[in-house]
C-alpha cells in the first residue's frame, strides 16, 4: 500500500544525535563552554522531546514508541542500549590504549582484543539455547553482571602494569558476558511483539543498538580526553607516543580508569531493570508425539 518516509522524525533525531556526539566529542578537547559545543547540547535537549513528539503523531515513524508500551519489549531495549555502550566504549579504549601506551600498531592492538569477540562467539550459541528452555530474564541479566565485573576488572587492574594476561582475562570474562546477555535479550524483543511488527521491531532494535555505540565513543572519548593535554591526546590517538614519559601518558590511563569504572556502574544499575523485564513464553519446541 501507499508508504511515506518520515522525514520530520529523521530531521529531528539527526540533529539531535550529531548535537549531543558534538557536544561530547569537542567538549573534552576544546571546552565544554565553546559555541559549538553549546550548540550541540542545545540541539540534543531541544530535539529529543521535540522528536519523541513527532514520532508519536507521525503516520509512519521512524520509531514507533508505542511498542514502549510493552514491558519487555522497552527493558530488552533499555539494557541492550546500555550493555552496547559499555562493550563499545571498552573496545574504543583498549584499541588506543594497546596503541598508544602499549606502542603497539594498528594490527597488534585489533589482534590483542581478540579475547573480547572470541569469548563473545563461544557464548553466544549457549546463551541461545537456554534462553529457548528458561526464558531470557536469567541469562540476560547473568550477562549483564559478568560484564560490570568485567569493566570493573579491567579498571582496576590499569592501576598497576598489568601484563597481557591479566587483560585477556577481563577481556574474556566482558566478553562472555556479552555472549551471555545479546541472544537471550535479542530474541526476547522479537517474542514481545506480534509477528506483523518484528520487521519494526527488528529496526528499533538495530536503531538503539547503533545510537548506544555512538554515544559511547563520544562519552568515552570526553571523559578520558578532559584531564589529557590536546598535544598528548593527538600523539596518544595516532598511535605515535615514542618520547612520552610516563607522567605524560598516565592522565590517559587516569582517564580510561574512570571511563570504565562509569561504564561498570552504568551496567550494574541495569541489572535490576532487567529483572523487571515482563514475562515471556518459552521458546523450546516440544518433541513431536
């Protein structure tokens, strides 16, 4: 039948999603009081109400938010929104902390975080199968748990020199529950629909998981550049620390420590919401008489 695109709804939601990544990404290299950084703040605060409004009048939406209206179909989301900022801000940093302070290139530092999608592939497949015999309120919050103690982990063991081994440890235990947590909870956001809204619910989800990833390097981004010099940071995200002393490089490692120990608190907080998830049918096929 006859569609329509809703460009009200895209307008609004690009400006206030490139405002509020502006306003994160300049705020910790250049200051939060700059015009442009002002300016992307304002855009974000104004925008977000003004797009929920559009959304819920559009005849179409690019978000269709009466699907919030289902517990578990808004929780599911809620905490995979969280749960991606958290693996995204953390894969973000250690690139550049294996790059910068660790001095290694561009390929070592992808192949040293291996650990973190090797556990997640391992997992995953076993977190599918018991979502479908015991519902997903179980491992997804699991997930959600190992992964604050994960972050917390990692942040923790920066504090000294650790070696490889100790990270890969903590960069196992994020990532499983990663694994843990994203197949239970996908599934459940499919399941709390009826059949003719999983192609929308489908795109929600992809939209939150997406949004969560931007907004998590910039946050990241702001909270570890603030107390770092501009002509450090440059030289530590460029890959080119050779002549940095120790002194020079440790506000990045200050910086992600604390990055971390949010993103743990973030996650730790969502553990409860995911327990108030609605309940759900169980998924497990009955063996044929």
């Amino acid at each position: 039948g006859r569609q329509s695109i809703d460009w009200a709804g895209n307008a609004v939601f690009l400006l206030a999603l490139g405002g509020v990544l502006i306003a994160l990404l300049m705020g910790g290299i250049e200051g939060w009081t700059q015009p442009l950084v002002v300016t992307g703040a304002t855009l974000f605060l104004a925008g977000t109400p003004l797009f929920f409004w559009i959304e819920r009048r559009a005849a179409e939406p690019l978000l269709d938010v009466s699907l919030f209206r289902i517990r578990l179909f808004a929780v599911a989301n809620a905490t995979q929104f969280i749960n991606g900022t958290a693996r995204i801000g953390l894969l973000f940093l250690l690139v550049f902390y294996f790059q910068g302070p660790r001095g290694l290139d561009a390929v070592g530092a992808g192949l040293a975080v291996t650990p973190l999608a090797l556990s997640m592939l391992l997992v995953s497949p076993v977190a599918g199968w018991l979502s479908d015999h015991i519902g997903s309120r179980a491992p997804s919050t699991a997930g959600l748990l190992l992964t604050s103690i994960g972050l917390a982990g990692t942040a923790i063991s920066l504090s000294g020199d650790p070696s490889y081994l100790a990270l890969a440890i903590w960069m196992t235990v994020i990532g499983g529950g990663g694994g843990l947590f994203n197949p239970p909870n996908s599934s459940s956001i499919m399941a709390a629909v009826h059949p003719r809204q999983r192609g929308v619910a489908s795109g929600v989800r992809m939209l939150v998981a997406f949004s969560g990833s931007m907004v998590s390097i910039a946050f990241v981004l702001a909270i570890v550049t603030s107390s770092l010099p501009k002509d450090v940071m440059l030289r530590i995200f460029s890959g080119v620390t050779a002549g940095l002393s120790t002194a020079q490089v440790s506000p990045f490692i200050h910086g992600m420590q604390a990055a971390l120990v949010v993103l743990a608190i973030l996650t730790v907080l969502s553990v409860p919401l995911s327990l108030m998830r609605g309940a759900e049918e169980s998924r497990r096929r009955e063996s044929p008489v």
